[in-house]
C-alpha cells in the first residue's frame, strides 16, 4: 500500500518520529492520530486506560441508563475476552442498534466482527477482524497487481483477520471464517485460484 502513495507522490516516512519542525511551508497541518476525551464525564463513570467510557456488552456506562457507542466506548467483547475500542464507521453504526434495542428494554449485545472499508486512490479496501502483531500474515495474489487480499492466522491458526483490495469475495468469505472461528492451512490460503473457504481443517 505504501507504493500507492509514493505512485502518487506522497513522500511517506514510516519509523520516523517529529521531532522538530524544519520546514519551508506558509501552512502545516499535523494530525497524529485521535484519542476519547471524555473525561470531562466525570468520576460517576469508568473508564478504560485509554480514557475512553468502559461499557459492557450491552453498551452500558457504570451510571445508571447511560449508554455510550462508537469511537469514545471501550466495550466488553466476548469474542475477544476483553474490552476493545473499535475506531470504525460500521461499529457507531451498529452500536446504537444495540442501544435502542436495550433502552425498550431488551438484553442485546455489541459482538460484531471488526470491519472497515476505505477508498485509497481509487482501490477500495477492506478490512475484516482484528489481528495481533504476532499473527502469521499469508498473503494470497501478487501485491503489485490490482486486487489482491492478506490473512492472518493467530497462534492456533485461526483466521482472525484479513485484508482485500478489489476482492469482495475473499472479504465475505473472510467475514463468515472468523465468525466461525475456522481453522485454516496457510498454504491453501495463499493460493489465490482457491476460495478462501476451501482453506478449512
Ligand atoms: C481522518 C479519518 C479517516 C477515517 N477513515 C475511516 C474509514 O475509511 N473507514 C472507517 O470505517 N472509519 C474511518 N474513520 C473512523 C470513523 O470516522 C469513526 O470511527 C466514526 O466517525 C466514529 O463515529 P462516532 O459517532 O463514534 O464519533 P464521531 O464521528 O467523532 O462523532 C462524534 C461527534 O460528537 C461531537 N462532540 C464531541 N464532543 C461533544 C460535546 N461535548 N458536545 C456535543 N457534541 C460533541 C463531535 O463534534 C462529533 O460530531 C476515520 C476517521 C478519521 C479521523
């Protein structure tokens, strides 16, 4: 993906943190990244280490009646044992699903597989899952060509995410082997003339 910003000039330094600024510019934009500031809440409320509201599966706050939803909720994942932020458009649009189903009294949770999808220079992209810096990435198609998809597999070999440029296929697949949990052989996953289901053990 670097190669796309570097085809359409973008000088890309990765590993290279600012430390000063040397530059000969009328303006500058900096934009290092986003963080909840929610603190302001006050101390009625939990909050994950990050500072964003801790709320359990059913997006409940620790004050009574208070939801919270998208990037600024830290909530509990049952699929991943723990509580995760997902900064993504398809998760605040989901959580308050989950929210309105609870305030009419319900019981339903905020379990989604992780995804996100994105335009870069007119390839569309996707992301389905989430995945440890650990996990074996298998890459399936030339990475020069068009559309091509990465996988990860964790330590049990698991699909636990995959990434898929132009290949919608591969990203549905994906979607459904992670909600199932499936365990796959990372040389059937690498070959691209396979479907990615046909990869199950
Ligand atoms: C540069 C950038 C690119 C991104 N690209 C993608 C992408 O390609 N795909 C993807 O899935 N996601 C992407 N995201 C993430 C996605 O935009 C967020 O996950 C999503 O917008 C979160 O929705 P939200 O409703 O939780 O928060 P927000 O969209 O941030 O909405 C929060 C709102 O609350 C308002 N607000 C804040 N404080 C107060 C206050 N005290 N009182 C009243 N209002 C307040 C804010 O003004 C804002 O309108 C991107 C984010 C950024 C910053």
């Amino acid at each position: 993906m670097a190669n796309w910003y570097r085809a359409a000039g973008v000088d890309l330094r990765l590993d290279s943190p600012v430390t000063h600024l040397d530059l000969d510019a009328d303006r500058i934009l900096v934009a290092i990244g986003a963080r909840p500031d929610v603190r302001w809440l006050g101390d009625s409320f939990a909050y994950a280490p990050d500072g964003a509201l801790l709320v359990t599966a059913q997006l409940r706050t620790s004050v009574g009646n208070v939801f919270a939803v998208g990037d600024c909720a830290a909530y509990y994942s049952e699929r991943y044992g723990k509580h995760i932020r997902v900064e993504h458009w398809d998760n605040a649009l989901r959580g308050p699903q989950t929210v309105a189903d609870n305030v009419l009294g319900g019981s339903a949770e905020h379990d989604p597989v992780p995804y996100f999808w994105s335009e870069q220079f007119g390839r569309m992209v996707q992301y389905v899952g989430r995945h440890a810096a650990t996990d074996k990435m298998v890459v399936r198609g030339d990475l020069g060509d068009a559309a091509w998809t990465v996988c990860w597999l964790d330590d049990s070999s698991r699909l636990s995410a995959a990434l898929a440029v132009g290949k919608p296929r591969d990203l549905a697949q994906g979607r459904k082997l992670i909600t199932a949990s499936s365990v796959l052989d990372a040389a059937r996953v690498a070959d691209p003339g396979r479907p990615l289901t046909s990869a199950t053990l």
